[in-house]
C-alpha cells in the first residue's frame, strides 16, 4: 500500500510499504477513505524530530471501511463506516472507566513513561503506524472505532478522530460559564472549532487571536471577535484591549490552542531547531531532559485570563525544562488543564451536533482536499500557513 512516512526534517514521502494485517485477536484492519493534516503533525515534521525513526508512517486523524476483524472484536464487521481515534486504548481498565482513555493502562507506554500509544506520533507514544495512508491496523478495535451512519459525506465525521473531540475538551476544560468570555489564542483547525463549540455551548462573548488572515477571517464570519496580533507592537497592548472589552478584568477563560512552535520566544526556537538538527542519539536525549518550548503564547493566556479564572491548554506541548511564571499563576489564583483529548468521552454527544442543521460547521471546514500522493506539498503549504490553508484533507 501507499503510507505518507516520516524522512527528516521537513522531509515526507509517499511510498510503498507492506499492507498492515490481524495481529492480535483485538484488531481491524480499515481502508481508508479520509485522513486528516494536523497541526499536531508539522510538531513531528519540523520540532520532534529527534523523536522520530525514517520510515515511520504519519497520521493520527482517519476514517474509512472496515475491511477485517479479529475474533475478539464482537460489533464491527465488514463494510462498517468508522472514525478511528487518535489514541488506542482498550475500554476496560481503571483510565478507561474514569474517562481518560488518553491514560489507558493497557497500551501507556510505560517504557517513554507515558501515557497511552497514539497512531502516528513518535517513539514516544509507542510508533505506531498512522493514517495517513490507504490501509490502517487498528489495535483495541473492540472500544476504538466510532461507527457512523453510511451516506452523508466524509467531512460530516471525520473530525470525530480528533479536531472536535480536541475542541470540545478544550471547553470543557475551561469551564467557560454560561453568558460568560473565553479567549482563543491560535485560530488554526482546532482554535477555529473551540470557538464554534464554544458558541454552540452557550459562551456570551468569544475573542480569537491569531495573525493568519484566512484564519481570522474564518472566525470572524462565524461571530467571534477577532484580533490580529500584527496590528499590536506587544502581546501587552493585546492584553490591554481584550480586557478593555471585559470590565477591565480579563476572559473568565483562555483556551491556547498553539502550543509549543508560538510566534515569537526566538532563544526557545534556537534550541529547538538545535536539537532537531542533531544527531538523533544526541538530539533525543538532549530533548528528553532539556526540551523547551515557544511560551510565548501561554504567558500571554496567564496575563490576559481573569484572577481566578481557568486556562485551557489543547497545544501541544513538549518540553521538560520550560520556566513557569509561579508566582503569577499562584497570585491570580489561575485553574489550569490541558492534555490530548479523550475521544471516547465526548464522541456521543459531538454526535448530536453532527446533523443536517450543522451547527458546528463541518460541511465546509476543510479549506483543500488533495490526494494522499499530494502529501509532501500539503505538509509544506500548511507549515508554511500559504494559500489559505486551515484545514486539509487527503483522499488516498
């Protein structure tokens, strides 16, 4: 089959690799009909990288038809419609039962020290084959798979593997109160859908920040107050007109949905680049124990978020040496949460939004639809934020 995999820095290819097969008596195995780009992604393509083997196959973000199932397997069968989870876990252990399948005790891989294996995304979360490719081995496929109905197109479920249960998570977690304000910093595909969910759930005021014009605009035609970054001299005079619109006092919430590649932060983003550009026996050890990531955006949300107020981290971060502002964080009395989103918590009630009303926009939420054998450009145009793109998915 054709897989998208993982070469070097900035450096995917679309080759030939074996076609997976059952391997434990839990697994499918789906043909794929759509994968999405994430932004989680260009993480792996441009700064975690010395976490990274050539060869690896990418992609977190699939659907398609389930094409075998394995004995233990009791309610997919062939021909079944399916969103697959970015993470694998198995449904029945403590996390699982608590909610968090992002910690599943079964597939943690307790050999990186954490958390449950994801498809696609470094040793670090097991090396599991992604996809972003025509076949997918689907390990735990008694709890993973999410079935949809057949007939309406891809784009109405797709975003069920990982853009909306992200997004939901992230507002869930900011505990945004009703009527309230919540700030999203990074309009990309998974800040653009906190704000529609945000909406949707019942937020009175919702401020997007970003400097992609595509980007804001998007957001704005959908409600949401937006703020160009370029248009201040300092993240400070952002701040300043944000709470001017907040009594003075700043969002009731901060969702920061960039993470660790944020503008600015130049000495963070040398020594990223440093490590990536290493030898990977030196670069993964170096990054394992001395990594820091781009704060800029998180200092801004702990500025701009009201004494008391809660900020929602859904940007991935990566780093083990990052200096924290404790004494703010302590003073303002700021809640934080953050981590991947736990998919199989809140599939069944995205589903309910998922309607011919389409109230959270799905239809149309892709900006590019390109072939998988396209994929070295689509990962080039989307780092480099060019032609419009927000959000792309591949067809293999």
């Amino acid at each position: 089959m054709k897989a998208v995999t993982w070469q070097g820095k900035r450096d995917v290819r679309v080759e030939e690799v074996p076609d997976p097969k059952i391997q434990e008596p839990t697994d499918a195995v789906i043909r794929v009909t759509s994968t999405g780009l994430c932004g989680s992604d260009l993480h792996l393509y441009e700064v975690l990288t010395p976490f990274m083997t050539p060869g690896d196959i990418l992609g977190h973000e699939p659907m398609g038809i389930v094409e075998e199932v394995g004995p233990e397997v009791p309610d997919l069968k062939p021909g079944d419609r399916v969103v697959v989870p970015f993470q694998i876990a198995c449904g029945h252990c403590y996390m699982c039962d608590t909610g968090l399948p992002t910690q599943c005790e079964t597939t943690q891989v307790t050999g990186e020290g954490m958390g449950a294996a994801l498809f696609g995304y470094t040793r670090l979360y097991g090396a599991v084959p992604g996809g972003q490719a025509e076949y997918l081995r689907v390990p735990q496929a008694q709890y993973g798979p999410i079935k949809v109905p057949q007939g309406p197109p891809d784009d109405r479920f797709v975003y069920l593997s990982d853009v909306l249960p992200t997004a939901w998570q992230a507002v869930a977690y900011a505990g945004v109160p009703q009527g309230g304000t919540v700030a999203v910093l990074g309009l990309g595909p998974i800040g653009d859908m906190a704000c529609r969910v945000a909406q949707v759930k019942g937020a009175g005021r919702v401020f997007g920040v970003d400097l992609v014009p595509e980007r804001l605009r998007r957001a704005r035609e959908r409600g949401v107050e937006t703020y160009d970054l370029r248009s201040f001299d300092s993240e400070k005079e952002l701040v300043a007109a944000i709470r001017d619109e907040t009594g003075g006092r700043g969002p009731d919430a901060v969702i920061d949905a960039v993470g660790t590649e944020a503008h600015g932060s130049a000495i963070a983003k040398l020594v990223q680049q440093g490590a990536a550009i290493m030898p990977r026996k030196i670069g993964g050890p170096m990054a394992e124990r001395l990594s820091v990531d781009r704060l800029a955006a998180l200092y801004t949300a702990i500025d701009l978020v009201r004494r008391g107020g809660t900020l929602s981290l859904v940007g991935v971060y990566g780093g083990m040496a990052d200096p924290m502002p404790m004494l703010t964080l302590f003073d303002k009395q700021i809640q934080m949460r953050m981590g991947q989103a736990n998919v199989r918590r809140w599939s069944d009630d995205i589903l309910t939004y998922l309607t011919d009303e389409d109230p959270l926009g799905v239809q149309d939420f892709a900006t590019h639809r390109v072939p998988l054998a396209d994929a070295p450009h689509a990962y080039e145009m989307f780092q480099k934020k060019r032609d419009g793109a927000v959000k792309v998915l591949m067809r293999p």
